[in-house]
C-alpha cells in the first residue's frame, strides 16, 4: 500500500530464522547521533566553562547510554511490542495530564514532573508514543474520505491540548507536523495535506489581514472541491474548518500562548525592535555564528560562548555556539550529517516489512526533519524561537534518550526488512 515492500512472504519471513547482525553496533545510524553528541558535549563545555557545573558530561553519558540502549531495541521485533502501544499512549495522556497539577515549572512552562529519582519530560515522550500510536491506527489503512480522518485526528489531538496549553508551542507543531506526513504517507490525496497545513496560513491572515480572507477562504474550498468525490459536501467542509480556525485564532493567541512565546512569533521579523527582550536571542545568536568565520574560533574558544552571550545555549541555541566554534566548515558538516541521517531513514520506510513498519519509521523522521529545519532557521534568525531541540545536540536527558530509542526501532525494522529481501 505504502511506498516500500508490502506484506508479501509474511509467513515465510516470520518462519525465517532472524539474523541479527553485529556491524549494526556500527551503523551510520548510532554512529551520526553518537558523534553529535560528542560534539555537542564539547560545545556545552564551552557555554557553561565550570567541569563541576557543566552539563556536558551528563550529556555525553546519556548519549552512550541511549546509544546501548537503541541497539538493545534493535533485537525486539516490533510486531511483539504492538498489543501495548495503546497502554503507552495512555500512560503518556495521563503524564501530561498530571504536569497541571504536578509539573515542575521553568521559565514560564510547566513541562516536567518529578519522580524523585530522576524528572522527565512527558511531553517529549508523546511525540514517540504519537508516532506508534498513529501507525497502528492507520495500518492497512488507505486515508480516501474524511470518516477516514475521525480517528487518527483524534489519537493526535489529545496529546496536542495538553501540551499546547503547558505552554509548549514547539512540541504542538511537531505533533501537527508528523501527522501530516504520516497521513500524506497513508496514501491521502495531497490537497487534504495542504488544506491542514494551511490553517496556519489562515490563522495569521485572520490575526494581520482578515479582508485576505475573502479571497483565501474560496481557495480552499476549491482544493477540497478538486480532491474528493463528494465534492460540494467537502469544500463546505474545509470552507467551515478554516473558518472554524479564524475564529479560534484570537482566543488561542489570548488565552494559549505567554507574553514570551507571542513576542518569539512577532520579533523574529525584525528583532531590533526590542534589542534586549525578546529579540535578545536571535541578535546575539546571529552574532555569534557570524563571528565564527568559514573555520570558526576553535572548539572551546568562542568569545560569545565562553562569555554566555546567550541564555540557555546549551539547549536550544547549540547551533549557535557550534556556529561560533566550529564555523562554516563545522556547520556544514554537522549538516550533511543529518542529510545523511534522514535521507537513511526514508530508503529504510520505503522497504519496511508491513505498513505498521513503514509509518512508524516516517513518522520518526518528519519528527527528526521538522526539529532540524525549525531550529536551525530559528538560530540564524529566518524563523521565530519556538523551543523545538535541535535532535541529539541540544542538552534534554528526555529528549536524547526518546531519540535513541526511535532510532532503536528503526534498526529493528531495517533488520527484518533485509531478511525479507534475503
């Protein structure tokens, strides 16, 4: 059904004696993440100076250990873990329900909850348990009308008002995002992708050109009118969901997001505007990077850096210092790391075994993709600062060890994928 082979020689296949491969303990994919986090450990060092402060050793630790960890996962045949991806899902709904009444609050946002030994970050947790859950939803499912969308949009929306509302606007639009992908993945026409993506489109005309409107509106009633056999029944449809966006918009802006996060959206325009608020980031992290030349200043040496121009670099701003540190040379290869990196997940989702398989894999890497892309136009300034990490670079023990375990699954697919072809 999917882009990939399909399910043909299942029971010969599942008869088949497994082979799991050593070399995979040397796979590019653990080695591209674990060299990342080697060098982003270095950069930490240099942001935060003080061996007995700095972070960058828990980071580095925490790396090898998700990097033994993921290729443990690569033994567990995914199919044998399906019956309790439900329970995991809820278990996440329940952890970021429990943030509101339980959750460590940081600069504004209440994301983490402690456990004592060890807090985490559920919300990070809901983008994996997300990915599984939808893949098993749509499984052998072809997305051709909207009853089609009732479920999945619903696996999807829970985990997104609770994290939304924390406030966390980054981790909302990974959630919007993968859907997205996953559901285009699903074989659903490409106008009802758009027609989703676009309710940002309309929500920031609603918020600085409403009379656009009246020429935007029709336009996606247009693309539903093109794209479904019950033609006038969807365009009105989509006609009344984006209306339905307009409207919400005002009351999400108000009552959704803090002072800080609207000032993010609004700055990166022009962040002169406020030179030491909200547009303090971005000036000093575009200064940075440009300071680091074509081969940088040297690992540890970065003036900026050193100096902790900018505030919490060590987790969304790495890029920044790697920028400064690094230079052009630096960046580009850290870049076409993570070219390498996604362009290996997407051959592995076009050759995964079942749908199930192949949907989690792409799932996981519009996960990946969408994090890379936002934070780095976010660093040099072409996008708005949205607190999304920049995957396992920025400091977040949660985040690195639910991206290990991703990468985990992936192995474990890549490794029944070729038995089958062999």
């Amino acid at each position: 059904m999917f882009r990939k082979i399909s399910l043909l020689n299942k029971k010969g296949f599942l008869q088949k004696k497994e082979n799991f491969n050593k070399g995979f303990l040397f796979s590019p994919l653990l080695l591209i993440p674990l060299f990342l986090v080697i060098i982003s450990g270095f950069l930490i060092k240099s942001i935060q100076g003080d061996f007995f402060v700095s972070n960058y050793l828990s980071h580095i630790i925490t790396g090898f250990l998700g990097y033994f960890l993921a290729f443990f996962i690569s033994y567990i045949p995914l199919e044998s873990i399906r019956k309790y991806l439900i329970q995991f899902y809820l278990v996440t709904l329940i952890s970021l329900f429990l943030i509101y009444f339980f959750g460590i609050s940081v600069s504004g946002a209440q994301r983490w909850l402690n456990l004592g030994i060890f807090s985490f970050q559920p919300s990070e947790v809901a983008k994996l348990s997300t990915v599984l859950t939808l893949a098993l939803v749509l499984d052998k499912k072809i997305i051709s009308k909207i009853t089609d969308l009732v479920l999945p949009l619903l696996v999807v929306t829970l985990p997104w008002l609770l994290i939304f509302f924390q406030p966390d606007l980054g981790t909302s639009l990974v959630l919007l995002v993968l859907t997205g992908v996953m559901l285009y993945w699903s074989q659903m026409p490409i106008e009802w992708l758009l027609i989703i993506l676009f309710c940002i489109v309309t929500s920031i005309s609603y918020l600085t050109l409403p009379t656009l409107l009246i020429i935007w509106i029709p336009f996606i009633g247009y693309l539903a009118y093109r794209s479904s056999k019950k033609k006038i029944i969807f365009s009105a449809f989509a006609i009344s969901f984006h209306l339905l966006v307009a409207k919400l918009t005002p009351i999400l802006w108000q009552y959704g997001l803090k002072e800080y996060q609207k000032d993010r959206l609004v700055l990166f325009l022009d962040p002169n505007r406020d030179p030491l608020g909200g547009g303090y980031h971005l000036i000093q992290s575009q200064i940075a990077i440009g300071s680091g030349g074509f081969f940088g200043t040297g690992l540890l040496r970065g003036k900026l850096t050193n100096l902790q121009f900018i505030p919490e670099q060590h987790t969304d701003f790495i890029f920044s210092a790697l920028g400064e540190e690094l230079g052009f040379v630096g960046s580009i290869i850290v870049l076409f790391l993570f070219f390498v990196l996604i362009k290996k997940l997407i051959n592995i989702a076009t050759i995964a075994r079942t749908d199930f398989e192949s949907l989690i894999v792409i799932g996981i890497t519009a996960t990946f993709l969408f994090q890379i892309i936002t934070n780095l136009f976010m660093t040099i300034g072409l996008g708005p600062v949205t607190g999304i990490p920049l995957p396992f670079m920025s400091y977040g023990r949660t985040s690195l060890v639910i991206n290990f375990i991703s990468i985990g699954f992936v192995l474990s697919i890549l490794k029944r994928s070729r038995s089958l072809r062999n």
